[in-house]
C-alpha cells in the first residue's frame, strides 16, 4: 500500500486537527493505522509463507512509514508508539480470528515472536496471549496494559513510564510481574 | 481445574515480589491462610520469577571485603599513593599519574562487582559526568572497570568538610549564606546539565584553604545505582541515604528529582546556619525514618533558640527561615522548583531586597484546583497531619513513666544493636530504611524467645514505620507476628487492641476496608468498657474510615460521632484530636451535596486546627480556603466574604501583594462577590487579581483564564459589556487551544458568554452560542452540573427577556434548585 500525494497532505492535515485537540481527527488517525498495520500483517503472513508475527517490527514499520515516507514531524513518537500498540493488538487479533474461522493455511495459528517475553525466537499462540492478557486486566489493568506496550508496541520500560505518566519502578515491578505469569500461562499446556 | 482464585494468585504474587525473602514467607503464611493450592501457586510464579534473573540489588548486599591495602595498586594512569578514608560507596586514595604527567586525583573504589551491562552503563553515565564542569564542582577525571572493580578519579581537593570548616573559622552568618549560594549554583549548573547529585552533605562539600567550595562526588549515587540495578526487572530499589540529610522521597522510594538537591541544600544550609541537624532527637535509622516520614521540620531560629543560641535564632527569623523552610518542604513539588531559584533567593537576602520564598510553583497551582473543586480531598490531607502528630505521640509515649523508661531502654540499645550489624563495618552512616525494617523484623524473632512483650512492642514499630513508608505488605507482617505474640503471652488487653487497630489501618491504607473490619471490630470490643480514650478512639476511628470508604455512610457518621463523644467524655486533654473525625464528618456531608451541613463541620475542625498550628501554616490556609469555598457553595456567600477576605489579607503578609497565591485568593473573594450579585465589587476584584495572575502563572494558566472569566462575566453584569466581552472572548481564544479533556472548559466560557450578550440585551448572537454550549456540557459534563445549570438559567433568562415565556419554563424545569 503506497500514499498518494494526496493522503499525505490529508494525513497532515489529519495529524494539525489532531494537535489542536480534534477528537474526530484522531479517529480517522487510528482507523488509518489500524488499516496500515493490518495490511502490513496481512502482507507478511500471506507472502513470506510465515505464519508468526512480529509485532514490533509492524508497529515501527507503521511508525517510519508516517514520520519518514511522509516527512510527518511526529513530535510524539512515544506517544505514537501506545497509542500503536494498542491499535495493532486489535488489528493482529482480528486478522487472527478471521485465519482461524477461515481455516487458511489448515487451521495453522498465528503465532507472535519477537514479542520481549522471553527468548527472540520463542513464538507464542497470538490468541492465548489476547486472552491471558484480557484475563490479566482483571486482576491488575495496569500491569496487563504495561505488559501491552512491551509485546504490542515495542515500547522500552521508560517508554511505558512516559506513557503511562507513572515511574519506572511502578513500570519495572509491574511489568516483572505480568510477564512472569503470562510466560508461566503461555507454556502450561 | 484451579482450585484457587487466579486473580487473587496474581495480585499477593504481585506484592510478594516487592518484598525480601523472609517476610515473603511470612507475608505467604498471613495472606494464604489454610488454602494450599494458592500458596503453592504464588510460590511457583515467585520461583519462576527468580529463576528470571534473581532480582537483587547489589548495593544492599555488600559483599564482605576486608580493607585491603592498595597503595601501589595502579587503576587507568593512576597509581594509588595513600589511603584517605572511607565512604558509604567503597574506598578513597589519592593517587598520582604514572605517565609522567603531574596529577594528583582521589580515586574511588567502589565495593562490588559490577554485572557486566552495569558495567557498560557505567561507563555511559561516567562519561556523561566528565563533561561537569563548574568551579565549585570537582571535575570527574576519568573513570574505569578494572576486574568488574569500578572506580572513578575525582579533582583532589584539599580541605576540610565545609560544616567542620564554618565552625572552625567562626564564620559570620552572611558568609555562610554565601558560601551556601554558591553551591546552589554550582548545583544549579549540574541540574542544567541534567545531573543530579542526591547526596548533598558537609561531608560532599570541601572548603580549600583559599575558602572556595567544592561539591565532590556528584551525580555517582545515581551512576552507581543505575549501574547496579541495570539488569534487575523489579525495582524494589532500596536507595541509600544519609540521616538528616536525605530528602523524604530518597526514603521512600518517590522518583529523585532536581528537587531532592533542593532539599539536600535546605539540609545543608540548616546545619551551617543553625548548627543543628534538622532531626536532633532522632536515634538510629528507625527513629530517624519516623522522623523524616512523620515529623515536620523545626523552623531554623526555632532550633538555633532550642539550642540556647538566642543571636543566631534572631539572625534567622524572617528570610532565612522562609527559604530553607521552602527548600525543606516535605513535598518536593513545594520546594524551590530549581536550584537556580534558591540560589537567586539567597543571593536578594544577601542584597538586603525582600526573598521570594514560596513562588509559585506547578504543585501549589495544581493543589489550589484540587481544593477549589474537591475541597473534602485536600481537607482530608490536612488534617492528617493531626493523625500523624498521634502516631508520634504513640510511638514516644508510654503508658507510664517507668515503664515508658524501661522499654525505651531497650529499645534504644536494640536498635542500636540492629543498626550496627546492618552495616558489619561499623560507623557508616548509610543505611537503607526498607532493608533494616525487613531485618528488624527478622532479628526480633531472636528477642521474641527472651522478651517476648517487648518484642512485640518493636514489631509494633516496625508495622507502623512500614506504614509511613506505604510498605503495606511489609507491615502486615509484622503486625501479623505482634498480634500472635501478644496472643500466645497474654499480653495487655490494650496493647492487643493497639496492634490490632494499627492492623486494620494497614488494611485500610493497603485498599482492604473489608478485610479491616475484623481487627477494628476487635479492638474496639477490648476496649470498650475500660475508659482507654486512645485505644477506644483509635478502633473507632479506624472502622469509621473503613466504612466511609465502603460508602456506609451513615455507619461512618455514627462512627465518626461516638469518637468524638468517647475524647469528650475522657476528661482528658484530647481536645486537638478531635479535629479528624469532625473532618470525616465534614466530608462525608460534602460528598452528599449537604455543603451547609459540611462547611458547620469544617468551621468547628477549623477551629481546633488554628489552635494547633501557626496562623501561616500553608495547609491551614489551604484550609480555610476549602472552607470559604464551601461556604459560598452551599449559599452563604455573605458568610463566605470575610473568610475570604481574612485569606486575602493573611496571603499578602506572607506572601506579599505581587504573589500568585494572592492573587488567586483574590479572584476567590471576586468569585464570592459575584455570588452575591455585587457585580462592581467583583469586577473591581477580579480585574487586578485577573492581571496579576496573568503575569505570576502565564496567560494560559487555569487559574488565570478563570479569574479572566468571573472578571468578564462581573463587568458584563456590571454594565461594561464591551470590557466584559473582550476578556471573555480571549478566555474563549485561549482555551479553544487546549487538550481535548479540557474541552468542556470552552463551553463553560460559551454560556459566560452567551450571559454577557443577553445583559447586552443581544439576544440574537447569544441564542445559538448557549444553546450550543448547553447541548454539549449536558453531553459531557450531565444535568446536574454546575455550569450546565448555569446554562439552563442564560437560556431561562434569554426567552424572558425577549418575550418568549413559553420557551423561557422550557429551561426553568430543568433548573434544579429553582434560583
């Protein structure tokens, strides 16, 4: 997917609402990325034969293709990245139910890597970590929402603690916490 | 599958991870109960965590190393030539350069190994420290790893420390002050460079003999930290400090902020300029972390006086008392907001032109919207001070002299005891709070076998200590072992009920009000027939709290209102504490809109609490501030007016005329005149008020914007609408610029608009504007709101004007109070 000259002038004009406060305008931004992050996930399960994502990688790839391809100032960016994150769990997940209802590719599951759990190449099934997580927002949403930024957006603690106006102790214990019991759910079976 | 509540697993795995070894046993035991399966789980995800990558902190686990001798020993280009001393860190030589160059350095040995990602990080933060430079900052020269040794060659300065130095030459107190303006510049530079020393102390500051101060060691604490903790994943990060120099966030565990060298010079200049420390009575670490979390700070002329130094405390009252008061307030965003404010503070005492002390600052401007919208929240907070005064009391206290002796004694040789083998060399000063409570806890089982009450008794302390520092786990655990022991020996019926209400508040403070009720209810049947004021109020108090978080309103007020009965009917002196639970009274009436009934409570607080403080004590005029609100709240504006007034008067002998806190007091009073529909009053009020906030907190200020608004909207009513009209109107411009969550504000300054406009009798332009504004702060903000009201009445009073009576009822059924 290619922007035009002409989406590059309404997405500036989109990202000028949007910091003067236009609510709709950051509507349109996300529907915008989720589009973008799921056409580029989309892209990756279907032509490099791989059915593991890499979450990271599509939120920076999303995050370089606004601020550099379209000479965006994204003044923001850990801001940009949150907000990216949580935006590209939805999309991964939709695309993930979408496979597994379809039966695409034998039912195989789309799995996530690269998610800052565990080792790099360690893949965990994309719907249990959606589900655990989901579960794990019951008990302590903060640290379900730490743990969130770190898979989903590539975020470093700091980053979190920016983005979460909170400190980088809270972020750090937190985060031990829910990765602890998520990599502890994730390999019960 | 799960035989146990997953989510229950999760959260004590959550907390048990934040707390040491040995208290996470104990923590396990009071928390699990009989339900295995949960032990088991929790233990399991702690066993995984561990094996993650032991989450320990170097730097609270020195390794036993003995002093060696180095001298000869060579780090980078330096050869150590002579062993100077020791520090909290490790060990100090001089050394010279071996290449031939003429250089003489203090090299810093620090006592551990370092990980090898600390190691890297070290380097980082080290080189970024050699670029300091600054006369009275001793340059960082090189720094280095050797054998995962880390060391750091610091500038040599000859000299002695600077307390040591002032006393030796007799300094004058001008001098002093201006020895201590200067270092707030020095440390004003590093700030500006984003380095931040955290252990300002006379022993960090050398004099040369030429009288020149130099800091030495700065921002190592923080390189150190960052490089030890580099691959921790939890952040139980004990800190270390040092007694009567540490600021209260270095305790307990709040982010370190140029703030805390504020406080570090507040400290500093306290000891130069009193003589005193700023906690002369505390004893050992746990006294000193009462203190420091408990106590307020006595002024400087008040301790120099204390100190039979009648000259001093003279010299001090007034400016110098001002200034290092701010630079010690408790509460970082109080403070100086840099050191470069302090230093500009000291530097206009010196030039004999009147000190800033207190200026504004982000927190005093945001505390003041707290209060102005949730009164009952700031209230709260005041007057837990008076709390705190009790937990004091109690823990200096005794029930009688001999016995209060006896268990002192003890005390004091225990702690003493515990301090010395906190730290296996002896006569460091640095400790960390959190670790030594986890240890006093500990070595109190081996005092539990011989005495076991007086056992108790510490754990006693050691569980309200924890509380101060908001390690709520930490001190159930040990309440839980006090309340055993108290059990199992038949301890005193009131000690029981003590410990057992000082359980309940842990429960409370941790957001477990169900969970409190069981040990208030308790202690409240231990000692409800045996005339125990303290106890008695304590338990009552407790699980009135506890209701009133449940939202048992009425339980709480009985509560609230028995406490107050049991100090009056004591005969005692118990008079200052009623004070709190006529605050909870206050706000449990807030919270339901009866803001008559609340504001009858607050003045009757309020009048205990002027007793209790000084009449300039910034929390009670934040006090009477509420009040008055409230006041005009609940439609005694009249009422309100010589609050108000009374504030604005106290606020311009503190602070001057020229000062925002003045100013906003004024706009209150403005806002109280408009409420009384004395329109020329008000706009005459808030013109001037509006102006000065404008220049004191910046045009975009909430504060200032409404204090433009009520200006606006006094003048419109006044009869200045085009005045009236061009403020509100640039309010509109302003606010229009604002994030999103303030958009309702815009809409606020709509129907101030759309009101002016129908005075204006321009009932054409101001239909549509509130009709707007009406729609979206309905949206919003919902019916019942204040400014949606407001709305309601424009519109009313638009149609009425302009003959459209119809319409006009419309918009008066939806008024709530009919006014």
């Amino acid at each position: 997917m290619n922007y035009s000259t002409s989406d590059n002038v309404a997405l500036n004009a989109l990202l000028e609402r949007w910091s003067h406060g236009d609510r709709g305008a950051l509507d349109q931004l996300l529907t915008n990325l989720y589009t973008d992050i799921h056409a580029i996930a989309v892209r990756q399960l279907n032509h490099e034969r791989h059915s593991s994502l890499r979450p990271t990688a599509l939120v920076h790839e999303a995050y370089l293709r606004l601020a550099g391809l379209n000479q965006i100032r994204l003044q923001d960016r850990t801001h940009f990245l949150s907000m990216a994150a949580r935006v590209s769990r939805q999309a991964l997940m939709d695309e993930a139910r979408r496979r597994r209802a379809a039966k695409r590719d034998g039912g195989t599951p789309v799995t996530l890597s690269d998610t800052n759990l565990g080792e790099p190449d360690q893949v965990y099934d994309a719907l249990d970590v959606d589900e655990l997580l989901t579960e794990l927002e019951r008990y302590d949403s903060m640290a379900a929402e730490i743990v969130g930024l770190r898979v989903f957006g590539g975020l470093s603690i700091e980053e979190v603690a920016e983005s979460l106006t909170v400190s980088v102790a809270t972020v750090n214990r937190r985060w031990a916490a829910g990765k602890v019991w998520l990599m502890r759910e994730l390999t019960r079976q | 599958m799960n035989g146990f509540d997953r989510g229950r697993a999760f959260q004590l795995f959550e907390q048990a991870l934040g707390l040491g070894d040995s208290t996470r046993t104990l923590f396990l035991r009071d928390q699990c109960g009989d339900d295995v399966s949960l032990r088991r789980e929790v233990e399991a995800l702690l066993l995984a965590a561990t094996a993650d990558g032991a989450p320990t902190s170097v730097l609270l686990n020195p390794t036993e190393r003995s002093i060696e001798n180095l001298v000869g020993e060579q780090f980078g280009h330096f050869r150590l030539v002579e062993f100077i001393g020791e520090g909290g860190m490790g060990v100090v030589y001089r050394a010279e350069r071996i290449d031939g160059i003429l250089q003489t350095v203090a090299i810093k040995l620090i006592g551990n190994e370092l990980a090898r990602t600390g190691q890297e990080r070290f380097k980082r933060e080290t080189q970024l420290l050699a670029r300091l430079e600054h006369p009275a900052i001793a340059r960082l020269i090189d720094a280095g790893v050797e054998q995962g040794r880390a060391w750091i060659a610091l500038e040599f300065v000859p000299g002695r420390p600077i307390d040591t130095y002032c006393d030796d030459e007799m300094m004058p107190m001008r001098s002093r002050v201006r020895l201590l303006a200067e270092l707030a510049g020095a440390v004003a530079a590093a700030h500006r460079m984003l380095v931040v020393h955290r252990d300002i102390k006379p022993a960090n500051v050398l004099v040369n003999a030429e009288g020149s101060p130099k800091l030495i060691d700065f921002g190592i604490a923080a390189a150190l930290e960052d490089a030890t903790t580099a691959h921790t994943q939890t952040a139980d990060i004990g800190r270390l400090f040092t007694p009567h120099y540490a600021a209260p966030e270095q305790v307990s565990g709040e982010p370190i902020t140029v703030a805390t060298d504020v406080f570090g010079l507040g400290a500093l200049g306290y000891r130069l300029l009193t003589g005193q420390t700023l906690y002369p009575e505390a004893r050992g670490a746990i006294g000193y972390l009462l203190a420091i979390t408990q106590r307020e700070v006595d002024a400087p002329s008040r301790a120099a006086q204390n100190a039979a130094d009648p000259h001093t405390a003279k010299q001090l009252r007034g400016d110098l008392d001002a200034i290092l008061r701010k630079a010690l307030e408790r509460d970082p965003v109080r403070r100086y907001s840099s050191a470069a404010e302090m230093q500009a503070d000291l530097r206009r005492y010196l030039d004999d032109v009147p000190v800033v002390a207190r200026p504004p600052s982000v927190a005093v401007r945001a505390g003041k919207f707290v209060r102005r919208n949730f009164v009952a929240v700031s209230l709260a907070t005041v007057f837990s001070v008076g709390l705190m005064a009790a937990g004091i009391a109690y823990v200096l206290q005794a029930r009688n002299a001999a016995e209060a002796r006896e268990m002192a004694a003890r005390r004091g040789e225990f702690l003493e005891e515990l301090l010395k083998s906190a730290n296996p060399r002896g006569g460091k000063h640095e400790v960390t709070v959190a670790k030594l409570l986890d240890e006093s806890a500990n070595k109190i089982g081996g005092l539990v076998e011989k005495e076991p009450l007086v056992g108790a008794s510490l754990l006693g302390l050691v569980a309200e200590s924890n509380m101060g520092l908001g390690r709520y786990p930490e001190g159930l655990a040990s309440s839980t072992r006090e309340i055993e022991i108290l059990r199992a020996n038949r301890g005193n019926a009131l000690d029981l009920a003590e410990a057992l209400s000082i359980r309940g508040e842990l429960l409370i403070a941790g957001g477990h009000d169900l969970d409190a009720q069981a040990p208030l209810r308790e202690a409240l049947a231990l000692v409800e027939h045996r005339g125990a004021t303290k106890q008695l109020a304590a338990a009552l108090e407790g699980l009135a709290k506890a209701e009133q978080n449940l939202g048992h309103e009425a339980q709480a007020e009985l509560l609230y209102k028995r406490e107050i009965e049991v100090y009056r009917n004591s005969g005692e002196d118990f008079g200052g504490k009623v004070g709190f639970p006529l605050s909870g009274l206050a706000t449990l009436r807030y919270d339901q809109g009866r803001y008559a009934e609340s504001a009858a409570y607050m003045e009757k607080a309020l009048k205990i609490e002027r007793s209790k403080f000084p009449a300039d004590h910034p929390d009670l005029l934040d006090a009477e501030y509420n009040y008055a609100v409230t006041l005009e709240q609940s439609h005694q504006a009249p009422q309100a007016e010589p609050v108000f007034r009374q504030l604005l008067a106290s606020y311009r002998r503190i602070l001057g005329r020229d000062h925002s806190e003045t100013y906003s007091a004024q706009q209150g009073l403005a806002h109280d005149l408009l409420s009384q529909k004395r329109y020329q009053e008000a706009a005459d009020e808030a013109l001037p008020a509006a102006q000065g906030l404008s220049r004191t907190l910046g045009d975009d200020d909430s504060w200032t914007l409404t204090a433009w608004g009520v200006y606006g909207i006094s003048a419109c009513l006044a009869g200045h609408g085009d005045a009236g009209l061009e403020a509100l109107r640039r309010v509109a411009v302003i606010r229009a610029k604002q994030p999103i969550e303030n958009h309702w504000r815009t809409m606020v300054t709509d129907v101030q608009i759309g009101t002016c406009l129908i005075a204006s009798r321009r009932f054409a332009e101001a239909e549509p504007l509130l009709l707007g504004a009406v729609a979206a702060l309905e949206r919003e903000r919902g019916v019942h709101n204040d400014h949606t009201q407001a709305g309601y009445r424009a519109l009313r009073d638009l149609y009425a004007n302009s003959g459209r009576q119809l319409e006009s009822d419309v918009w008066q059924k939806k008024i709530l109070d009919g006014g």
